[in-house]
C-alpha cells in the first residue's frame, strides 16, 4: 500500500506574522518522515518520529514552547495509537521532558498499562532512562510573556486563546507499506490551566484514535470539547459510513453543536484517503499527495 502521513500543528486563529513558522513547522516534519515511510518504517516509527520533530519546534504547544500553567509551570500529555492492535499509550502532566511522545510509546511496550501520570510517569522515564531537561529548555521568551499577561486577568478562561492567540498541540496520522495505522498526539494544553488538568489529547477516542478497520484520527482545539464529543472516535466511525472529508467535517460540525467546541481534526481512512477539518479560523497541516509532493496549508479555503 501506498504510504500515507500527514500532521497538523495546532487549530487557531493563528496571527499573521507567525503563519510562516507554522507552515514551515509542519512541512519540515512530513519532509524529513515521509521518505522513510517509503522506506518500509512503520506508522508507529512514522508517527513518533513526526511528532518528536513538532516538540522540538518552540513554534507549537507541544515539548519546547509549550504553555505556562496557573503556577508557571509546563506540564505535557501526550499519547501514540496502533491502529494494528487497538493499544496505546498515554502520559499526563509530565514535566521537563522534550519528547513526550517517545515516553508515551515506552508506555504502550515496556509496561501493562496504557496511562501514566505525573510523579509515576516521571518514575518511569527516569527507569527507561528517559533524559530530563531543564524547564528553562522548555520555556520560550513567548510564552512567558503571554503568562506574565494573563496570570493575573480575572476575565481569562483556557477557551479564550483559541481565537486571538497563536499555539497549538500537535499530532500526526500515519499509514505504512502493510497498510497499519497509527496516529499520535502531544501538547502543553491550555493557558493558566489549573495543575493536574486533564485535557483530551491523552485520552482515547479523544485527542487520538486508530483503528486499521476504519481510519486514524488526532484532533487539536478546546481539550474540554473535543473531550465531551469524543472527536476523533467519532470521527473514526463517521468512516464506516462516509468519505474521508465528509467525516472529517461531520465530526467537526457535531462538535460545534453539541458542545459548542472549537478544533481542528486529520485523518487517513484504511484505504488511505486524508481528511481534515477545523472550524477556527485556521489550522496549520502538511501531508504527502499521491506523487510524494508536500502540501503544507494554514487554512482550509473551502471546507
């Protein structure tokens, strides 16, 4: 089968000066993934190695640049899917990790379980030897900024940033050469979120989903929405029924419905077919067509 992957860097309103970065951010991370998938590598391998790239990107909420919580702290969940076997692994509110994403994937093959969090998450990276950077490595000039700005705004609330601000979790969908899915997800969540908040993008049939029976999906956005509608399941079981862009749109369209949520998904049907959608006012992605050539957007011109 004809390798599929394609990665998305956030849904926001996204301000023009920073439209670039975004592009770019994305583009480097299929350019440098896709020719190993051609290659033989596995989705799994794809879809970490896509993911790691965006981390280390102080572009994006996710590893390096993500955002401040209530405290001033970077607190990062992260979660990577087989589509093979239905396993996965997931962490929540790690700290002073670049690559989340590799620990969530030590998660899914070194332990019995499929979620860890906090101080026994930190336990375990530090047992696979798993190395811990300085928060400072984490932190960008940015992002400090931003928090000095609404640390104190009685008026904030996390839904806000998702019009007038710039950043966004990232995540990838893959399909290999023996036609497995996987997809992954990795973010620093929302601004001045209380500690120990849970947003969707660890959380199954949330943030991240992957099914070699229907489709691969990792969503962005308001974490508390895509939670309550669970968008990339759903999305996942709009396949059985609907092409690879109408899901897409309908899993979106229901999210804005039901729970008056803002995001953004991608996806790839089992037959390899993309898919995305957002209703905010942009999304930064990039994926290979059918001749190998990257397309990298920040927007969808006609949904």
């Amino acid at each position: 089968m004809k390798p599929r992957l394609i990665v998305h860097g956030g849904a926001w309103s996204i301000p023009e000066k920073y439209e670039q970065v975004h592009i770019n951010g994305v583009y480097k991370s299929v350019a440098e993934v896709y020719p190993d998938l051609l290659n033989g590598i596995s989705a799994l391998d794809a879809v970490e190695a896509a993911v790691r790239i965006l981390e280390e990107d102080p572009t994006f909420d996710a590893g390096r640049g993500a955002f401040l919580n209530a405290i001033g702290e970077i607190e990062l969940d992260a979660m990577i899917m087989d589509g093979s076997t239905l396993d996965f692994g997931a962490l929540v509110a790690v700290q002073n990790i670049l690559h989340p994403i590799s620990l969530a994937r030590k998660i899914m093959e070194e332990t019995e379980h499929n979620i860890l969090a906090g101080t026994g998450a930190q336990m375990f990276a530090q047992t696979m030897g798993v190395k811990e950077v300085n928060p400072e490595e984490l932190l960008t000039p940015r992002e400090l900024k931003f928090y000095k700005e609404i640390k104190n705004d009685p008026n904030f609330k996390t839904k806000n940033p998702f019009e007038p601000f710039p950043k966004g979790t990232v995540g990838a969908v893959a399909l290999d050469t023996n036609g497995n899915l996987a997809a992954a997800t990795s973010t620093g969540g929302t601004p001045r979120k209380l500690p120990g908040r849970v947003g969707d993008s660890p959380i199954i049939g949330a943030g991240t989903y992957a099914d070699n029976q229907s489709g691969a999906c990792s969503a962005t956005g308001w974490g508390e929405a895509i939670l309550k509608s669970l968008l990339s399941k759903t999305t996942c079981d709009y396949l059985n029924i609907f092409p690879a862009h109408q899901a897409a749109n309908l899993a979106i369209d229901l999210m804005e419905q039901r729970v008056q949520g803002w995001g953004g998904v991608i996806l790839i049907d089992k037959n390899g077919n993309y898919g995305f959608s957002h209703n905010t006012e942009k999304m930064a992605f990039a994926f290979a067509d059918e001749s190998g050539k990257i397309i990298s957007k920040i927007k969808i011109e006609n949904k």
